[in-house]
C-alpha cells in the first residue's frame, strides 16, 4: 500500500505539470461542456467520477502496486504526440483522447496496470464526455434524424393527420388552414443530444446498481460487465423513440392548434418530458437487467486484494521533465497567431463566370443555420445561361478550422431537406487556365425534382474531393504554414430532359467557379 501523505508533494508537482500540458484543451472542453447541448452532461462527469474514486478509494490504495516503465512510460509518450500532432493539426478530438490516455499512462506508470483496471469505469466515463469529431457526429446524426422522422411520421398518421415527409422535414396542414407547416427533425429531436446523456447515465446506473464487486474490468462482476454493456446499447432505442414520440406529439398538436404548438413553453415542455420518459425507460430496462442477470450473480465472489507492505517508487523526474517540455511546445503552438492571408469578401464574386450570368441577388440563410455553419464567409446565388437553364452555387469559407468550425458536406445536409443522393462519382474538371482536379457528383431526388450536384473541398492551393484528404492536408498546412483555411464548393444544376447536357453544364460552371476563386479563397 502506498503513504500517499509522503507523496502528496509528488502528487502535486504531477497535478500541476498535467495541468500546464493541458490547460488549453481542458479550458475549450469546459466551454463546449458549456455551450454544446449535446454533451452538457460532461459538466457532471468530473463529480460522478470524484464519487466513485471516493467510494473506491480503499480498493485503490490496496490495488496500487509496482509501477510500470514499459506500459506507463509508453502510454505517457504516446498521449504527448497525440497532444503534439491534435495541436498542429487543429483537431480537438485527438488533444482530447491524449487527455485520457496521458491520464491512463501515469495511472500505470505509477501504480501500474492492476490500478488501471479498477478504474475502466471513470475512465469510460471521461471517454464518453469528449464531443466526436463534427465528421463522425454527421453521420451519426443525420440516421437518427431520418429514423426520428420516419417514425414520428408513422405515429403522427395513426391519429388520422395528414402528413407528408421530406428527408427530415415533416409537412403538415393544420385543421381549417391553408398553409402548411414544416417540423424540421434537427439533430436536438433525434435523439443525438439525449443518446449521449442516456449513454452515459447507463454506465453511471450500471455502476452504482451492481450486485457484487470484483472481476476483471472496473471492479465489476461479469453479469455486471454485461448488464452495463447491454444497457447502454438499450439507450440508443431508448433515445430515438422517445424523441420520435416528442415530434409525433408535436405533429398533432400542429394540426389541432398551428404553428403554436411547434415554439414556446410547449416545446421547452416537451424537451424535459422526454429526458424524463428516457430515464425512467432506462430505470426499468435496468431493473429486468439486473432480474435477467441475477442467477450469474450466485456463484460471484468478491475479489479481495492483499495490501502490499510498501512499493517500490518510480522516478518523477523524468515524467515531469516531459510534460513541463511538452506543455511549453503545446502552449507556444496553441497560443500562436494563425496566417490570416489577404482576401476579398465572397459577396464580390463576379456576376460573370463564363458563359453564366448572375440571377437576382445573394441568398442569405437565417442566423439559426448560420450558428450551424460556422461560415467565416459564404455566398449562395444562381447563375443562368443564354439558354435559360440555372444552376445554384454555395461557397462557404473557413478562416480558421482550429477551433473546431468546419465543413458540412452535401452528404449530411442536403439529405435531411428531403433530397435523395444516388449515382455517386468522381468527375475530372478542368479550369479555362489548364488546371486540373477530381471532384464529387452526384444525382439528387425530391419528389418532382431531379439535380446534378458537384462539390469539392478548395483552399489553400489545394482542390480535393475527399473531406477526408482535405483534413489531411489541413494538418500538414497547419504545421508548415500555419493556416487551416478551406472552402467547401457545391454547384447544381436541374437534369430537366437531358442529362448528360446537365452533367456538362454542371462542369463548366464548376470549372469557371474554381477559376475565379482565388481571390476569395486564398492559395
């Protein structure tokens, strides 16, 4: 067992070394804790763990043991280039990850891997804190969107209303009106927010309801492990109908009472009455859990730990050297001014490009979807040619993706405004100026409507088709030039009878677009 009253010297030096490693990745966390709806449950984690480390806290003194160089120093290096290479590459999830696994490594370092196991749980939990990159949270939530509204718009019609469903976007005539209302499923009313709360307070409940202690992971029994790990796979369901059941009861209301039903105390009502309903779903899932799993508790014995009369100390030099010299390379990075190269405003794109010719005026979405986009700038006009065929172009410009703004591809946007996405492929385009380059294309379906789409990501003297590439070179940008800047570029165009001729126009005006916009966004 080891005198942590002879160490708390040590312990501190560690404490303040981590912190100075990592303060600027723990302050940005807190604010997203804060501010991001979807993982405001993060507040609470940091207690719900202080408690279980309190109540375990003998079990831990005891299962302390020899530290280990191999694992533990291996794990702290590790955790210090991930820190390095999120940091250089503006990517949050991986200095978050480098958070926990640096954690985890002086855990093992120290007091090696037994120490490790007994904590699986807090661990779990800090994991299950941290906000997925924006990439992965698309296409996590635009599924649960479609599923939300798909059955939203089942349940709405078993009370005889007359719906009509676009992607994500329900449609619904009120009673006695002549205009119809439109209930878009965002991400808040499919389950994302509530999936990630209910998740973690599976774990949590798992936890603290256990039936007997010990076992291979996390101080719980194997029945335990299991029930926790069926539970919190019941949590997605659980998130998902729940949600489904808050819009289909919006549904009906708006057709009995209007646009009323859809804003208001209602809907804040509404929000908390399905958090209510997914826990005390998740209270009853884990009561037959435990019911289900009870009879593998009988033959469980309690694990004991035999307390070491004392343990060899490891060196902390060492690892206090390494953090203090990597939070001084972090912090100069992280605190360093980005290139903000010269540019001009999007809304001076010109009038002209080619053969196409600016219809109207600039189209502007309103502040909510703007908080989405998190655009530096961006311009949204049609273009027509002497032959009357029109096409829409969108440029949205990042001035900076280090804190976490970034890209919303096509693939999650436009899907869950009712528009189906087939035929997906590259196509080559070529710029009046030689340039070549591959962009995506695809084929879109709304009712009546048929469009060409092409899309690619430009910026920074780069043209590229994968989102996935793009963030690539935004980390190698970022470390040797200091900028992470980027453009997404869509164009579409109607296929209206021929459409290999709006395959061919969609290209050329793709072409002249990509022409043009340097001085927009910068190479």
């Amino acid at each position: 067992m080891i005198n942590y009253r002879q160490n708390l010297a040590s312990l501190l030096l560690i404490a303040l070394a981590f912190g100075f490693l990592y303060a600027s990745v723990m302050t940005k966390l807190g604010v997203d804790w804060w501010s991001d709806e979807n993982y405001s449950h993060g507040l609470l984690v940091p207690f719900v763990i202080g408690l279980i480390v309190w109540r375990e806290w003998d079990s831990i003194k005891t299962a302390a043991g020899h530290g280990s160089i191999v694992f533990g120093g291996g794990m702290v290096v590790i955790a210090v280039l991930l820190l390095i290479a999120g940091t250089l590459g503006a990517e949050l999830f991986t200095q978050r990850i480098s958070m926990v696994m640096m954690l985890a490594g002086l855990a093992v370092y120290f007091h090696g891997l037994r120490l490790l196991n007994l904590l699986a749980v807090p661990f779990a939990l800090l994991l299950l804190a941290i906000p997925i990159p924006q990439i992965v949270f698309n296409r996590i939530a635009f599924p649960l969107q479609i599923w939300a509204s798909q059955m939203a718009v089942w349940g709405i019609r078993l009370f005889e209303v007359p719906t009509l469903r676009k992607g994500n976007v329900i449609e619904i005539l009120p009673r006695g009106s002549m205009q119809t209302i439109s209930l878009e499923v965002v991400e808040a009313c499919s389950g994302i927010r509530s999936l990630m709360t209910l998740v973690t307070l599976a774990l949590i409940l798992a936890y603290f309801t256990r039936r007997s202690e010990g076992g291979r992971l996390g101080n719980l029994s194997s029945p335990d492990l299991l029930r926790a790990f069926a539970l919190m796979v019941l949590a997605v369901p659980i998130a998902v109908l729940t949600n489904a059941a808050r819009v289909t009861a919006t549904g009906v209301l708006t057709y009995y009472y209007g646009k009323q039903a859809t804003e208001g105390s209602w809907h804040d009502l509404s929000g908390w009455l399905v958090y209510v309903t997914a826990l005390a779903l998740l209270l009853a899932a884990n009561y037959l859990l435990i019911k289900i799993f009870r009879s593998g508790t009988s033959g469980e014995k309690s694990a004991t730990h035999t307390a070491r009369a004392s343990v060899r100390p490891m060196p902390i030099l060492p690892v206090i050297v390494l953090l203090v010299a990597a939070g001084a390379a972090v912090n100069w990075f992280a605190f360093r001014s980005e290139a903000t190269p010269s540019r001009r405003s999007l809304a001076e794109l010109p009038a002209t490009l080619g053969d196409w010719r600016q219809k109207g005026s600039e189209f502007r979405f309103d502040t909510g979807v703007e908080s989405v986009l998190k655009t530096t700038d961006y311009t949204m006009r049609e273009y027509t040619l002497p032959d009357g065929r029109i096409a829409n172009i969108y440029v949205g410009y990042y001035g900076s993706q280090r804190t976490g703004a970034t890209y919303h591809s096509p693939q999650n946007c436009l899907p869950g405004a009712g528009w189906v996405m087939t035929d997906p492929q590259y196509i080559g385009i070529t710029t009046p100026d030689g340039r070549h380059f591959r962009a995506n294309r695809y084929t879109l379906e709304n009712g009546p409507y048929k469009e060409v789409m092409i899309y690619w990501y430009q910026g920074r003297g780069r043209t590229e088709a994968s989102e996935y590439t793009d963030k690539l070179n935004t980390i190698w940008d970022s470390v040797t030039r200091s900028r992470t800047d980027g453009a997404l570029v869509r164009v579409m165009t109607s296929v209206g009878g021929d459409e290999a001729a709006s395959i061919q126009a969609a290209k050329d005006l793709s072409a002249s677009l990509a022409a043009a916009l340097s001085p927009y966004v910068p190479e």
